[in-house]
C-alpha cells in the first residue's frame, strides 16, 4: 500500500517533461520477503524521443552508474540475476521487485535509462538507500518475572523495524503454522500443551521467519491430570475387553471340541456293540461246546460205575465180554 502511495506521489511531482528520474531516499525490507522499489522517470515531450534500454545499478558493485556495468538488471539482456525482476516498462515506469532478500541485496541503487539519440541518456540525480530488517518476537506477561506457570497469561508481539511497515503476519509453534494471525499472540490461561517454540513470519513468505521464542510451562494442570486420569481409564478398558475375548475364544473352542466328541461317541458305541455281540456269541459257542464234552463224559462215566446183574450165568457172561470189551481192564486176574 506505501509502495502505491509512493508511485502516486511520484506522478504527482512528474509537472514538466524533463530529464528526471523519482525514486524515493531510502526503503525498508523485510528479510526473506519481496521488495519493489518504486520508481518514476520522464524525458522531453519530442517525438523523435524513444526509450530503448532500462539499467538498475548497485553502488556496490558500480559506483558511478556511468559507464557499461555491471548492472543487476540491464533490458538488453537476456540473462540477468534471478531474484530482480524490472517489472516496469518503456515509457515512465521503472519499478524494480527484489524477490527473496537478504543482507547481500541492501544498499544503494540508481535508475539510468537510455534512448535513442547518442545524447539520450539520463541517471537518477540519487540513490534510493534500500536496508534490511528482522522480524522479531517479545513477550509480555501477567507477571513480571519468574518461571511461567500454568494459569498465566501472556502475549507474543511480531515487530519489524520498518517505518510504516504493517504487513500481514503468520504464527509458527514448533515450525507448524497455527489459525492465529495478526501482530499480537495472546495466551490465556496457559498449560503445558502451550509450551514450545514460536516464531512469526510474513504471511505467505515462509523465509521471512524470525528467530524462535521458547516457552515452558512449569506446573500441574488440571487437563493434563484429566488426560492422564483418562488415559489410564481407557487402559482398563481395553485390557478388560481384550481378557472377554480371550475368554470367549477359549469359551467357543471347548464347546466345538465337546460338540465333536459328542458327535463321535454313537460311532464308537456302534462299533463297541458289535464287537460285544460277536464277543457274546464266540463265548455261548464255547459254552455249549462245554456242555456238550461234560454231558458226553457223565454218560460215559454212568456206563462205567453203574452195574447190572443178570439171571442166568449164560446172559451174564455175553454181558461180561461186551463189558470188557469197552472197560478199562481193571480185574484181568479174574478173567
């Protein structure tokens, strides 16, 4: 906004059609931003007058702007330094953007434009003095000294030395930018979440950033000590949760294995009964194979102790020979 302001002073003071060059004393930049040097020039009202070559010089690099160079931005070439642009024209403004700067690029700088008569040439009457400056970073608190505690409150004031300088400013916490914006920080009430590193930059312009403030806040506070109360509440839970599952996973695996062996026991008790069966009649097979042999024996022994007297010697006799003939030959002395 000064810079447009400037520009506009400049026509202003433009009343003649004369060799001159406006370019103001002096300009202040902020670093790792973009300054553009403001910057007017007119010549004589002749038609055979045309302007065919814009030349921007440091005085540290050429002191007089007199002669060939070297210049840091020259229209007859191609090629020059990257971070100056002449963002002018041809006709009457000749308006120089330093883009990115720093330390190296303070200094003074002269415009000088030439035309196309040999004597068709003019250089600004004085330089324009162009310094750099640093953003910085103060604290205010509630209290005057002492460590910071948790329940005060304090503010972070973003200043550049610049004369009429009122940019639009960014705020980092820990090289994070955060919603605030706007020269004043304001800390209400702080705790330990608002401990850390800040810094303030040109909105938008990133490298501009100052130099880091730290803040640590010492104390208890009542949210840190509910975090922690939760946190150790939520560790319940889950170890709660994760034993209930456990316990049902093993819960459901011995029902599945009981269910199986449930499920097993009719064929096992099929095949038991068939071997008991086959078992019952091998064993009433030899039962009566037993009872058979034993009868067979009584008979036998029936024939053998049981006696028979017959009535006449002739009968007795057959009898006797038949007797012996299937009797163990106990009595041969008597035969």
């Amino acid at each position: 906004m000064l810079q447009i302001i400037l520009l506009l002073l400049l026509d202003v003071l433009s009343t003649d059609s004369e060799w001159n060059v406006q370019i103001p004393y002096s300009i202040c930049g902020v670093r790792g931003s973009n300054v553009s040097i403001p910057c007017n020039f007119t010549y004589p009202n002749n038609q055979q007058l045309q302007v065919t070559q814009m030349l921007w010089c440091s005085k540290k690099q050429h002191e007089k702007c007199d002669t060939d160079g070297p210049y840091v931005y020259n229209s007859a070439y191609i090629h020059n330094q990257s971070n100056y642009k002449y963002i002018g024209n041809n006709i009457s403004n000749c308006c120089l953007m330093i883009s990115d700067i720093n330390s190296i690029n303070s200094g003074e700088y002269l415009f000088r434009f030439k035309t196309n008569l040999e004597s068709g040439l003019f250089t600004s009457n004085h330089g324009v003095d162009v310094t750099i400056k640093d953003l910085n970073v103060s604290m205010s608190r509630s209290r005057d000294n002492g460590s910071i505690t948790v329940g005060e409150s304090l503010n972070l004031t973003c200043t550049v030395s610049c004369p009429g300088h009122s940019p639009e400013l960014q705020w980092f916490k820990d090289n994070e930018p955060t919603k605030n914006s706007g020269p004043i920080l304001t800390l209400k009430s702080v705790n330990h979440k608002d401990s850390g590193n800040y810094s303030c930059a040109l909105k938008n312009f990133k490298s501009s950033e100052s130099e880091q403030i730290s803040l640590y806040v010492e104390g208890t506070d009542s949210v840190s000590s509910d975090i922690s109360g939760s946190t150790t509440y939520f560790w319940v839970i889950g170890v709660c949760c994760l034993i209930s599952i456990i316990l049902t996973v093993v819960a459901v695996t011995l029902i599945s294995r009981r269910r199986a062996k449930i499920q097993e026991m009719p064929q096992k008790e099929g095949k038991t009964a068939q071997v008991n069966t086959v078992t019952h009649t091998v064993q009433t097979n030899l039962q009566r194979t037993e009872d058979v042999l034993h009868e067979e024996e009584v008979q036998y022994a029936s024939l053998n102790i049981k006696p028979k007297v017959w009535a006449n010697t002739e009968q007795q006799n057959e009898d006797s020979t038949i007797y012996s003939a299937v009797r163990v030959p106990e009595d041969k002395g008597e035969m």
